[in-house]
C-alpha cells in the first residue's frame, strides 16, 4: 500500500469512497445543491470572488463539469468507487470535489466523525 503522501487524488476518492460508501449519496447531493447554488448566484459570488489562486471562471467551469458528471453517471456514483474516483477526483476536478468535501465536513458537526477526519487526513 502506498503512504498517504505517495496517493494520488483519484487514489484518496476511491479509498474515501470505499471506507464510507454510505456517506456518499448525501454528499453528492450536497455537491450538486452546491453546483446549482453557484450556477445561480454566480454574479454575486463572482463579485465577492477573491482567490488569487483559480479565477471564478474556472471555478464555474469546474462546478458546470461536475454537475455534468453527477447527471451523466447519476446512482452509479453511489456504489462504484472507481467510477466516483476516476470522475470526480481526476486532474483540476479534484480542486472542486476537494473543496465540497471540506464544505461538507467542516462548517457544520458532520454526524460521522470519522468520515470528517478521514476528509481532513486526505484533503486538507
């Protein structure tokens, strides 16, 4: 088994996926709420946009992908952790997917604090 600094980001997904497959269906229903939730307030959130890092066009673009994604493959990414990892988690999608999980987990007390350290351990 590789070490956790040796994992790729489709890698992190998969073993995410597999340790927690019940968490997975609410929490793509999170990311597509939040995908709409930019598709629709996307001039606001644009005006506010301050990363230096990624431009809020990409990030729109990054989120409409995932959207795309999440309409294209539907249930399936509920219970197969390849297709969930190798979709959601490859190349500058996994910027995106990254930030959702960390919405997801930490703003709130997620219920499953285990999940919430496993998303800090391999994203953050």
């Amino acid at each position: 088994m590789k070490s956790l600094d040796e994992l790729m980001n489709v890698e992190k997904g998969r073993l995410l996926h597999q340790l927690f497959p019940l968490e997975i269906p609410a929490f793509l229903q999170f990311v597509a709420l939040m995908s709409q939730t930019i598709e629709e307030e996307q001039q606001r959130i644009k005006s506010k946009w301050a990363n230096g890092f990624i431009d809020f066009e990409y990030w729109l673009s990054l989120s409409r992908a995932t959207a795309k994604k999440l309409t294209q493959y539907g249930k399936r990414l509920n219970t197969n952790s390849s297709l969930f990892a190798d979709q959601l988690f490859d190349g500058h999608a996994a910027l995106y997917l990254s930030h959702c999980l960390i919405q997801y987990t930490q703003p709130r007390k997620h219920e499953n604090e285990k999940f919430t350290l496993a998303v800090q351990l391999l994203f953050t």
